[in-house]
C-alpha cells in the first residue's frame, strides 16, 4: 500500500466567503476545492446562475458533471431526456453526454458544481474574469468563437447556442 499522507494536501476549511471568484458567462462562480487540492481527482465549484440563464449546449470530453441544488430551480437536458431540478436535487451528467440547461425566472440558480476529474476550473478562469466582488455581474455579450476555442482547450465541445427555453 502506497503512502500518500507525503503528498496530499493538508486538510482545511475554506469559509463561505473565500474561494476564488470568477464571473464566467454571466454567473457567479466561487472556486471552492481545485484540482490543486485533489491531485487533480476532482473540482467543486459554487455556482450562482441569474434567472433566465442557459449555458451553451455542449459535452465534457474528459469529465463527468454533478450539480447538487442549494437553491432555484432549472430545466436540464441531457442526450434529449428532459428533467427538472430543485433544491436539494443532485443532477449527474455523465461523460460525453451532450447536455444544457434552463435556470427558472423567478430566483437565481445556486448549486454545487462537481467535475471528475479535476480541471472545469481551469477553463471557467479562462473564460471568465476575476470577479470585483462577489455578486453576480451585469449582463453582458459573450463571444461565441473565444469560448469555442477556450472550452476546445479545456477538452469541451460546444455543439450549439443557448436554448431560450426546454
């Protein structure tokens, strides 16, 4: 049996209000456990998306997605099968499933956001900007083609434009 207590991370406690920031696509993303942490097995990320929100639809080449609910409601879609998410739902998207979702518009979309293995937090910071603060930013154009070619980076492949409804 190998020892690995040399090489893991020291064990802690990260606040509600610490953790990274990123403003990515409109929402508010709060890097909560990176792959730095994990030796690259996992990322969570907290997740606050604003009413009427839909990512593009798109598939993970390399990880599998969990979205465990705190708050809100969304409409997913994964491989054309339709479903309903609320809180304290736990919606799994598997590898290279084509998938996308519509938040509800009566209340934010607040969610844990897990990827196996470690990484989608390297793309949200690539795509995204460091957050001023820690509320979600002012609506605002996204360039389709450098999102493109962020996520190609990032073993993600966007397939279409954001639904306007499910």
């Amino acid at each position: 049996m190998t020892d690995i207590s040399s090489t893991a991370p020291a064990g802690h406690v990260l606040k509600a209000e610490e953790g990274t920031a990123i403003w990515f696509l409109g929402s508010l993303v709060t890097v909560k456990v990176d792959g730095a942490h994990t030796r690259q097995k996992l990322t969570i990320l907290d997740f606050v998306n604003p009413p009427g929100f839909a990512p593009p639809v798109h598939r993970h080449l390399m990880e599998d997605e969990v979205f465990y609910v705190i708050s809100g409601r969304a409409r997913f879609e994964c491989d054309g099968t339709l479903f309903d998410a609320e809180p304290g739902d736990t919606v799994f998207l598997p590898i290279g499933s084509k998938h996308t979702f519509v938040v509800g518009i009566e209340e934010p979309f607040h969610t844990l956001q897990i990827t196996v293995p470690a990484g989608f937090e390297e793309f949200t910071a690539e795509a995204g900007t460091p957050a001023a603060e820690r509320v979600l930013p002012e609506p605002g154009p996204v360039d389709p083609a450098a999102l493109a070619a962020a996520a190609a980076r990032h073993n993600i492949e966007i397939i279409g434009p954001p639904p306007a409804s499910l």
